[in-house]
C-alpha cells in the first residue's frame, strides 16, 4: 500500500477519478493491478490497471484485515 501522504497524488497521477470510476486507489499488488477501496461501500477491491474496471473488479473483502487474508490465499 501507498503511504498515507502520497494517495491523493497518486491518484491524480492516474486520473482515478476517470480511470476507475467509484474507487479510490490505496495501493498495487504490482501484478498489473492496482489495490483500492470503492467509495460507495468501503469495500477493498483488486482493479486491473489495464481493462474494463467494472467487469474485472474482483472483491477482496470489506477490511484490511480481510485484504491480508486475501494476499495469502494462493492464487
């Protein structure tokens, strides 16, 4: 994940609020996919950085102590 200080230009650096619609982007898992929490729910998810966001949105939980559960699960 990013550091707390560096989110809001990162996403501006990625154009989120065009790119990736409804999220806010915390972090990459740098696979070629970005970390984010959608802004609606609070809920984590893992985006694609490159393909359709809506359709390759892959829920990872609704907490960071989720999200850590996911990242040790084999994928």
């Amino acid at each position: 994940m990013w550091p707390l200080d560096k989110l809001i230009g990162i996403n501006n650096d990625y154009e989120a609020a065009e790119n990736y619609p409804g999220f806010f982007l915390i972090g990459t898992y740098e696979i070629g996919e970005a970390c984010a929490i959608e802004k609606a729910t609070g809920a984590i998810y893992t985006l694609p950085f490159i393909g359709n966001v809506q359709e390759d949105a892959v829920f990872v939980g609704k907490s960071v102590d989720e999200q850590l559960v996911y990242l040790k699960e084999a994928w």
